[in-house]
C-alpha cells in the first residue's frame, strides 16, 4: 500500500472519529442547558453500558440463554442490587464476580 493512502487514511479517521465529538462541544460550551436535558444526558453512560453488556449476559454461544443454568445472569442479580444500593462500581464487579466464581466452585459451569 502506498504511504500517502496510509496517510490520508489515517486523516481520514482522525476527522471522523475526533469531530462528533468537537462539535457539540464547541457549540455548547458556551450555552447552559436547560434542566431536563441536563438529567436526561445523565442516563446516557449508564444506558450505553447497559446495551454493551446486554448481549453478553444473555447470549450464549450465538444463542439466547436465558435458562436457570446462566451463571452470569445469576452474577447480574447481585451486581445491580449492590449497584443500586451502595453505587459504587467496584463493589457492585466484586459481588458480581463473587457470585461466579461460587457458582463456578460449585460446579455449576
């Protein structure tokens, strides 16, 4: 391949990578937002990693495992309840591979 295709290639998605993400910031940093868009983009991360880990809770060897034996959707339990009551990210990983690794001891996968 020619170095000036690698080049321009590379340019190429600096721009596309890096200017979604300039442009909103360069309009709004001067704007204040109002109140209810402010909350609904606090859902956004969390939403966005919900959908992340979704598939790989559920699917199974390209099949949809929502079966008793899903070790993981067990591990899922904990991890939201710790989530949801303490908030913090750690401790709500750590309950949820504790509950795996127990139900890995225990022969369950």
């Amino acid at each position: 391949m020619d170095q000036k295709v690698v080049v321009v290639t590379l340019l190429g998605m600096a721009v596309v990578t890096y200017v979604p993400r300039l442009l909103p910031l360069w309009v709004l940093s001067s704007r204040t937002l109002p109140p209810p868009v402010v909350t609904w983009l606090r859902y956004v991360p969390v939403a966005v990693l919900a959908a992340m880990l979704f598939p790989s809770l559920v699917v199974s060897d390209q099949h949809l495992n929502l079966s008793i034996g899903n070790i993981f959707l067990w591990g899922a339990i904990p991890a939201f309840l710790m989530a949801w009551k303490t908030r913090s990210l750690f401790g709500a990983v750590a309950a949820g591979m504790l509950t795996v690794a127990v139900f890995r001891l225990m022969g369950a996968a």
